[in-house]
C-alpha cells in the first residue's frame, strides 16, 4: 500500500523508525550498561567502594530490569510502545542526575534500579516488538541495524567520559550523561511511532527479491516441545552472565591487571567501532545463513574472546585488540539472536511472548551471575575466576541453542 505521506520519504519510513530505536539503544542499553562499567574503577577509587558493592550496583539493575521484563508487556499494550518507551527514557535521566549529586552506595544502588527498569522499558523489547511490526519477511538485518545504536555508544564516549572524570571529577561526568541523554530522548519520541497503521502505511518487507509476498501465516516450527522451549530459555538465562555481568566487569578485569584507564577507554572504543558493524552483519549472516549457522559463528567467536580475556594478566598491548574484536563478533548473541531466537521458534500468535520470555530469562540470569565477580575478586584478588566461568557459560549456552535448532529441524537457511 502505498499512500502520499509514504512519498514524502526517499527511503520506508520503517528505517527512520530503526534509527529511532538506535538511538533509543544508545541510551538504554549503549550508556546504561556499555558505557556505566567504564565507571566501575573510578567508584573502586574514588567513592571508595569495594569489588563486591561495585558488583551489587549492577545487580541491583538486573534485579528491577527483571521486574521491568516482567511487566514491560502490560506497559505496552496500556501505555502503547512509544509511552512505554518514554517512561524508560525518563527513569534513564533520572538515575544519572542522582549518581550525579551522591556518592553513597545505596544511592547508586537506588539508581541502578531506576535504570534497571530503563533497560526493561525502554530496551530490546520495545525494539523487537517495533521491528516486528514495521518490518515482515527476514528481520535479522533490521533488527542488527536497530541494536547497532548501543555499540555507538562505546565509540563516542568512553575517551571523553575519561577525560571529563579527570579534569572535573565524576559527578560532573554523570551530570554530562543526564544532559545528553535528555537531548537524545527528545529526538527518539520525536521519530518513534508504534506502527505502520498509525502512519497510514504498510510494513517494509524484508527478502532476497523486491516481490512483496501477500500477507502469510508464520506458524512455529514443528516438534517445538516444552522441553526444547525449556532448552532455549536456559540458553538465554546463562547468556545474561557473560553478556551482562561479564561484560561490565571487563574494564575492571583490565584496571586491576594494570593497565590504565585511559587505555582501556581505548580498548572499548574500538570494540563499539567493530560492534556496530558486527550487528549488521550478523543480522545479515541469520538471515542468509539461518541462525543456525549464525549461532556456531558468533559462540566460536565469543568463546575464543572469553578465552582471551582471561589472558588479560599478561598486560598485552595488542592482545587487548583482538579480544575486543573478537568479542564484539560475538556480542550480538544478545541483541540479534535473542529476536531471531523467537521469530524462528515461535509462531504470530506466541511471538511477543517469546520476546517477553526470552529477555526475561535473559536478565534474570544477569542478577544470578551479577555479584559473582566481585565476590570472587574479593576472594582471589583478580577478575579471571569469573571470566572462566564466563567462558564454560558461553560454551553451553550455544550447545543449548544448537541442540533445539537442530531437533526442529532449523539447520538450513530460509
């Protein structure tokens, strides 16, 4: 259907909707998570917090962005996605103004549960959800060029966020984040709308040819068991410690190895320059290759960066790169496979279910492995103990997935 709004724009108005949700992801994912770790050595020195509280102000986030998954369905089918998503951009704000005023721990914590529900509200499941509805066909591209936006995050920031704890202290950096994510949210509402209908128009349909199919059925696969949807939902659950814990704990890993923070701002940087691409192109290789395919692809590479980190120790200069690189490659098993996950197993009618389902096991498994790195660099004075385990988790996470594409028979691409 074509209408004379749909004209006004050069290319489908879905994508502008995508570049919405990117920069939605920027914030919400990008600088509440991404970016907040390269905070983590500056509270261990600075506020004078231990590993553990360090560990437990994360936590805190994966608890209520827990309880955000949880009810993030309700908000949108009462609020509508785009309400929904202003309430997390909102609680986003407010948690950075209040880490901007205080320096208690339970303070942070505080603020770490408001941006817990930011993560939830305004995060992969308003995306999915949005993408779902303004895209048909293969989604995996749309859905990595959407999430591409919290990599983007860790190339602008982190060098300057550095420099502004050194020169002004680090409220006056949480005060910098507040200001600019009040900026970035007024644009996000600005572009989102909840769906093509709104809009007076039809979903871009993604394929391999420019014929757009009639409106079709998309059933889930057979010999889709509660066994195999246990299976999957526990891959999601052990995926949330390497992807959430794991991951903010890698400066820190880095710092209490000896390097310095500036270079491992660095380090980071360039893992968000090789993220955003890697979204895209993983999104690109599922729907090419199936997911399937795309699981052995992006675990093999997240394993070996695992692997890798747990060399940090070695205060390598040019190990770090290939680390970042290769952890980047892997990262999108996040934010890519988890939507392809539930379009592939689901049908219509159980695919916003899967989402809710998947991404609540997701996060959950972060506020299980949440404190494990602190307590246990509490104990052994170094982060590598919890890296190992991050790696045996990757590991089975991926011959979870592998083991239910296989029995349903999702071994091909589409």
């Amino acid at each position: 259907m074509t209408t004379p709004q749909s004209r006004r724009f050069p290319i489908h108005r879905a994508w502008v909707i995508a570049t919405a949700c990117a920069l939605m992801l920027f914030i919400t994912m990008g600088m509440n998570l991404n970016v907040f770790s390269l905070y983590y050595p500056h509270m261990l020195r600075d506020l004078g917090f231990t590993n553990a509280q360090v560990s437990w102000v994360g936590t805190m986030r994966s608890m209520t962005a827990l309880a955000g998954f949880l009810t993030v369905h309700l908000l949108c089918v009462r609020l509508g996605l785009r309400r929904t998503v202003a309430v997390g951009l909102l609680l986003q704000i407010l948690s950075r103004v209040i880490c901007g005023v205080t320096s208690s721990f339970w303070a942070y914590c505080g603020a770490s549960a408001l941006a817990g529900l930011a993560y939830a509200w305004g995060g992969m499941v308003p995306l999915s959800l949005l993408i779902g509805r303004w895209f048909q066909g293969h989604i995996g591209f749309a859905v990595g060029y959407a999430s591409a936006g919290s990599g983007l995050a860790i190339i602008l920031l982190p060098a300057a966020q550095d420099a502004i704890i050194k020169s002004h202290g680090l409220h006056t950096a949480f005060l910098c984040e507040a200001a600019l994510t009040v900026l970035l949210s007024a644009l996000v509402l600005l572009l989102l709308r909840d769906s093509p209908a709104q809009v007076g128009l039809s979903p871009c349909h993604m394929g391999h040819d420019n014929t757009v199919p009639e409106a079709s059925v998309h059933l889930a696969p057979e010999g889709m068991t509660r066994a195999l949807l246990f299976m999957i939902l526990l891959a999601a659950f052990i995926m949330g410690g390497p992807l959430v814990a794991g991951y903010g704990h890698i400066s820190v890993l880095y710092t209490s190895s000896g390097y310095d923070t500036a270079d491992v701002s660095r380090y980071l940087s360039y893992m968000g320059l090789i993220l955003i691409f890697s979204k895209a192109l993983c999104g690109a290789i599922a729907d090419r290759l199936g997911c399937f395919r795309a699981n052995f692809i992006l675990g093999g590479t997240f394993v070996l960066a695992h692997i890798l980190l747990c060399m940090a120790p070695m205060q390598s200069r040019t190990l770090p790169y290939l680390t970042m690189t290769l952890y980047a490659l892997g990262a999108p098993l996040c934010s890519v496979s988890l939507a392809t996950w539930a379009r592939d197993l689901s049908g219509d009618d159980t695919y916003e279910r899967y989402v809710r389902w998947l991404n609540t096991c997701y996060i959950t498994g972060a506020l299980v492995f949440g404190p494990l790195p602190g307590l246990l660099a509490d104990r052994f004075h170094s982060y590598v103990p919890a890296f190992s385990i991050f790696t045996l988790a990757s590991l089975l996470c991926i011959a979870l997935a592998q083991i239910v594409y296989f029995r349903v028979g999702l071994t091909k691409a589409a």
